[in-house]
C-alpha cells in the first residue's frame, strides 16, 4: 500500500511532456487502491458500542443471506458473496423455504467490558441459531427457536435470547441462521439490551401480559356462568371466543412453550393454529348470535360471515398434522372475507339504530386500531413506546370489555324487553279475564234466565200464564206440611167456570181460550198478599191458595169477591142462566191445630178432597156461588 502511494506522489511531480501518460496511471494506480482495500473492508460496517446504551436496534445495521437450498453452514455463510444490507426495523421474510442468514459486527469503543444481550425478538421462529465469531477463537454456537425444548435456551426468556461479553476494543461477528418448518417465517425485530435494561423490559411485559391475561380469564369466567345460568347463545358463543383468543394469546406470546408444555414444542405448534383459527370461527359465530345476522342483516352479509367462519374451520386441519404454513395462509382471504362481512353487518345495523351494533362496531374498531399500531411499530412506522408496545393488548382489552358491557345491554335489554312483555302478557290475560269473566257472568245470567224460563215453563200453564197442576200439587204440599208441621191455618180455594163445555161448543175453542186467559187475568190481578196463589189446574178448573190474615170470614170475603169480580166481566154466554160467565168455589178453611177437627184432612189429598166438595156443593146449589168448609 505504501509503495502504490508514493507511485502515485511521484507521477504528479513528473513533466509536462507525460501528461496524458500520467493521467493514465493515475487512473489505474486509484483502481489498484481501491482492489487492494476490499479485503479489508470485507463484512458489514462494525457498530460501535459504549457504556450507558440501554437498548440498541441492530436490525437496520445487519446484513442478509438468502440460503434457497438451506445447507449452508456458518464457514459457507462467511465466505458467501451475496450479503446484502439490510435497512428496515425488522426481518420480515414471508413464506419461503429458504433459510436465511444475518450477520452483524459489533465494536466495544470503550475502555470497559460489556456485557450485552442479543435479543432475536419473536418467540415463534422455528428454528433459529446464533453464531458468535471472535478473532482468534472458535465459534459460539447457540441453537434454539419455538421447535426445539425451552429448556436449551441459555435465558430464560419467551424471546430467544444470548448473553454477549465484549472486552474493550474488541470486535466480533455475530451470525444468525433462520429457517422453518414449514416455509412461514417470523417477523424479527433484532434489538441489543444491557442486562439490567433486559431485565426490567422482561419484567414489565410480564407484569402487563399477566394483566391482560387475567382480565380476559375474569371476563372468560363471568361470560360462562352467565351462559350456563341464562343458557343464551350469544354468551356462549362469546365464551368460546374469549377462550379461544386466551389461549392463542398464550401460545403467541410464548408464554405456553415457557411455562405450560417447555418440552413439547411440536404440541406448542400445533396448538397454536388452531387457537388461532378457533379465534375466527368463534368470532363469527359470536357475530351471527349478537347481531342476529339471519334476521337483520343482508343476506350476503350472513352468507359471508358463514362461509368465512366455515373456511377458518377447514383451513384448522392442516395443523393437526403438524402443517401450520397452509392454516394461516388459508386464514389470510377467509379471515379477510369474515372480517369484511362483520364490519359491513355491523355498519347496516349501526344505520338501523340497532344498540348491538353500537358495542359491537366500536370494539372491533379499538381492536383494529390496536392491530394497526402493532404492526405500524412492527415495520418501523412508529417509535416504539408503552403505548405502541402493548396497543395490541390494549385494543383486544378493550374490545373485549365493550363486548361484554353489550352483552350485558343485550341481556338487560331482553329482560327489560321479557318485563314488558309479561306486563302486556299480565294486562291482556287480566283484559281476557275480564272479558271472560263478563261472558261467563252474561252466559250464567243467560243461563239463569233459560233455567228460570225453563223452571217458569214447567210450573207455569202455558195457556193463562199462571201456575199449572204440577206447581199446585208442589205447593199445596208445602203448605199442608207447614199448616201440620207449625200449626200455620191454611186455606184453599177450587173454583171452575160454569157450563165453560157448553161454552166451547158454542163459540169454539179459542173463543174459550180467550174466557179462560181473561178470568185468569182478572183473579190474579186481584191477588194482593203475598202468600196468595192461583193456579190451574185443568181444563176450565182453578185453584187458590189464600193467605189467612183476616180469619175464615175475611177470606170468604176475598172469594166472594173474586165470584163478583169474574161475573162482572160480561162476558156473553148463552148456555148460562145468567147469560154471562160465571164460576163456583169451593173453600176450605183450616185454621191452626184445626187437622184432627177436619177428621183428619191435614194431607194434600184430604185438603183437595174437601175443597172439591165444596165446589161440588156449589155447582148443586145453582152456580155462581161459593160453598165454604171451615175446620
């Protein structure tokens, strides 16, 4: 190197004559300078490390090697020409069946050792292994990632971690090799902590994952109690959801591999897709069961939010075969199709002032906005801090705490909505009570009326309206009993129109219908005290049961005037010496204890036979008249 510089010093002191020579040799000297330097400069530029620095993003200082055949090894990785540097906050290679190398140099710039961690930042990289070159010394190798035992990695930590000590002044390679299982890698955002910065981060991230993980195992709880108490899809479906994100949150943040099943990996990944395809089906059965998408969503709204659900649930099985890559590239379109369905179900409902909708739509949108940040700090878009770090968790916090607050409207909406309708349900049955209770008073008053109709009927003579035979013998029994049983008198009165055949033979029957209709009208229009009764009897016969307030004589008083009463009616008769109608009574009067004085008519029958004596006396004696047995 010396010898090409004073070369090059001496030809700029040569004449003017070798000008174009000298400009020739310059040209080439500046060529071997620069051929001679590459070797030294050969690998990524060194970053220079001091005291005090906390937290050290290497990402965007390392560079890349892309192994398509995945055999290479570290000695073919230093001797590979086809490094590139790398620029971005983090390493994001996709699918891909290539295994990846990164390489990175670090300088102590200070006159102290230090002591670093290289921090791979993702706990779910496959495989992953850290390779330490320091001159001199043969290499370090560190094998570990999300598909090998927990209990290998030298920190114990989610994230694959190294311990690095750095002497003053020196310099050493640090190599990454990743690669898959099955072609899907991790994104990696490589950091360098100082141990006590590390520690605390670990701490903190702890501290706020076991947070999130409780309040989402709180609400897990209180959903399923109100699931089995309430039996309500809604709550059920949620459960599962929740469940089912607990558990996917658990794997990927690498919290089960750590603590749950450290040396079961292939489990750990076989879980997770599944969790993670459980989290779609469940959200959007949860989706169909709270908005109710069959009755009040569009119905390709509803067909979408079905075959997205339906798709994530296909898409799960080939994790179960330990092939996770195709579960979560089938849960990229179906996913999206679920999502798009749910936003665009929600949206429709929230136009449609649907109180489900207002919960559902802005916790999926704090959720969103919590994605979105996490990734934007994931691709170096945001600075990281407390809030960019966890907007992840913050959102799906809140998400599922708005989820549950509209559960809970829901319920209480329904039972608000379950009260009306008892009430109305109380209100119309009292109404329906009511009325019922007025057609059962208005058919027991009709019902009355027949049976008192039917009762009137069958003691009444259908002919003049007063009591008939079958009444008569009923009373007249009652009274014979009473008048023996209370020592009561008792009086009774047959009486029968005169000549009444001659009359019908004369002037028809109806015209002896009317006679009959009109002498009725006139004695019972005469009856005044309560205990008196006419009745007939039959054919042209009638008979009275008379009250004896006034003693025999006040009651032949009454006969005899209803005798008058019956005459004075004028009514022709041709065949009658009086040339009117007329009629002739017998009466009996039984006065108190009087039955063994009556020779022992005090029965029904006796009674009878005495006043028809009577009557009998008197049709003898001329008609018109009374004849009158008093005991």
């Amino acid at each position: 190197m010396q010898r090409l510089a004073s070369a090059f010093a001496r030809l700029q002191d040569a004449g003017p004559w070798r000008t174009w020579s000298r400009v020739l040799l310059v040209r080439l000297a500046a060529l071997l300078l620069v051929a001679c330097a590459a070797p030294a400069r050969a690998g990524p530029l060194p970053l220079e490390l001091r005291p005090g620095q906390a937290e050290t993003v290497l990402s965007t200082q390392a560079e890349v090697l892309e192994d398509p055949t995945g055999r290479l090894d570290l000695a073919g990785a230093q001797a590979a020409s086809r490094w590139t540097a790398h620029r971005k906050p983090t390493f994001n290679f996709g699918f891909t069946r290539s295994a990846w190398w990164v390489r990175l140099r670090l300088h102590n710039a200070g006159d102290v050792a230090l002591s670093r961690v290289v921090d791979s930042g993702s706990v779910l990289q496959d495989y992953l292994s850290f390779y330490v070159v320091r001159a001199g010394a043969a290499p370090q190798a560190t094998h570990s990632g999300d598909r090998r035992a927990f209990g290998i990695r030298p920190l114990d930590a989610r994230a694959p971690a190294i311990p690095l000590q750095l002497a003053p002044g020196e310099t050493v390679d640090v190599y990454l090799r990743l690669d898959t299982h099955d072609g899907l890698h991790e994104a990696l955002a490589l950091k360098l902590w100082e141990p006590g910065a590390y520690a605390r981060v670990q701490q903190n991230e702890n501290l706020v994952f076991g947070l999130y993980f409780g309040a989402l195992l709180s609400v897990l709880i209180y959903n399923l109690f109100l699931w089995i108490s309430t039996r309500q899809r809604s709550f059920g479906c949620y459960s599962a959801y929740v469940c089912a994100f607990l558990v996917w949150g658990v794997i990927f943040r690498g919290y089960a591999l750590q603590y749950l099943w450290p040396r079961w990996p292939v489990l750990n990944n076989q879980v997770l897709p599944l969790a993670a395809a459980a989290c779609y089906c469940t959200f959007g059965l949860f989706a169909m069961s709270y908005l109710d998408t069959r009755r009040n969503a569009r119905p390709w709204q509803q067909r979408l939010l079905a075959w997205g659900t339906a798709g994530n649930a296909l898409g799960a099985l080939p994790a179960l075969f330990d092939w996770y890559a195709p579960t979560f590239a089938l849960s990229i379109p179906f996913g999206v199709m679920l999502i798009v369905a749910a936003v665009s179900a929600g949206t429709t409902l929230l136009r449609a002032g649907s109180r489900p909708a207002r919960y559902f739509s802005l916790a999926f949108a704090l959720l969103t906005l919590g994605v979105f940040l996490y990734y934007m700090r994931v691709l170096g878009l945001l600075p990281s801090n407390a809030v960019t770090e966890n907007c992840l968790q913050i959102g799906s916090a809140l998400e599922v705490v708005l989820l549950s607050f509209g559960l809970a409207d829901q319920m209480n909406e329904l039972r608000a909505a379950r009260l009306r309708a008892e009430r109305e349900a109380l209100a119309a049955q009292r109404a329906l009570t009511h009325e019922l209770e007025g057609l059962v008073a208005q058919r027991t008053r009709a019902l009355e009326d027949a049976n008192r109709r039917l009762a009137e009927i069958s003691i009444t003579d259908e002919l003049t309206g007063v009591f008939n035979r079958r009444q008569f013998n009923a009373a007249l029994q009652a009274e014979a009993a009473r008048h023996q049983r209370s020592r009561t008198p008792l009086a009774l009165c047959l009486f029968d129109i005169d000549h009444f055949k001659l009359y019908n033979d004369r002037y028809g029957h109806p015209a002896g219908d009317a006679v009959l209709r009109e002498v009725a009208q006139a004695v019972r229009g005469r009856l005044r005290r309560s205990g008196d009764e006419l009745f007939r009897i039959g054919g042209e016969e009638f008979a009275l049961l008379l009250s004896v307030d006034e003693g025999a004589a006040g009651v032949a008083r009454f006969v005899d005037e209803l005798r008058t009463a019956i005459a004075g009616l004028a009514i022709e008769h041709a065949g009658s010496a009086l040339g009117r109608v007329s009629a002739s009574f017998g009466l009996v009067v039984l006065a108190a204890g009087a039955a063994e004085a009556a020779g022992g008519a005090s029965t029904p029958e006796g009674i009878y036979a005495l006043a028809d004596q009577q009557l009998y006396a008197a049709k003898h004696a001329g008609r018109n008249r009374m004849a009158m047995h008093e005991a």
